[in-house]
C-alpha cells in the first residue's frame, strides 16, 4: 500500500475551531475540529485562546499547538477519509476522560 507523503505550507483560522489548511500538491482544506476536540491530547484545544495558537512545526510540516497536539500532514490532506474514524475516537476519549474524572 503506497502512503503518500504530504506538507503543510500554509494555515488560517477561518471560524472558531475552524482552520483552512493549504498543501505542497495545491490543495486547500477547511476543517472543522470541534468535533474532535476530545480527550487528553486534543481536549485543552477546545479553548479558543490554546486553538489559535496553531503553527507549522518547520521540519515535518504540520499543524502543531504549544500543548503538544498535532496531526498527520497526511491525515489532514485526506481529511474526508479519516474525519468519521476522528469523530468515533473521540467520543471515546471524551467517555475515558469523564470516567476517570468522576473517579
């Protein structure tokens, strides 16, 4: 199976939670990660403040946030692909993350 190899050249906050991303090959995606933002990794970016923190890691040229989280350059440029599994592994850290707080 081929894995394609892709980078992030560019990025903007369009809405909130809400980023256009632009790729190496031209393509441009708008994604909307509220939906994802769950669980240990991805959870601190539901605040409005830590998302806008979004930048480009220069060497592996993806989007990466000062509280560690980042992505796949590859899973966000085939992101129609991977959004349904995103959104079912959410719903499992956000089922993780209120167990082991009410505990």
């Amino acid at each position: 199976m081929q894995h394609s190899i892709h980078r992030v050249t560019g990025c903007e906050q369009t809405a909130p939670y809400t980023l256009r991303v632009r790729f190496e090959d031209g393509v441009s995606r708008t994604i909307n990660f509220e939906p994802i933002l769950r669980g240990e990794l991805f959870g601190p970016l539901r605040d409005p403040e830590e998302f806008a923190r979004v930048s480009i890691d220069p060497e592996v040229r993806t989007l990466v946030w000062p509280s560690g989280a980042d992505f796949d350059p590859t899973i966000l440029h085939d992101w129609p692909e991977h959004e349904p599994a995103f959104k079912k592994a959410a719903a499992r850290w956000e089922d993780v993350s209120a167990n082991t707080s009410t505990h």
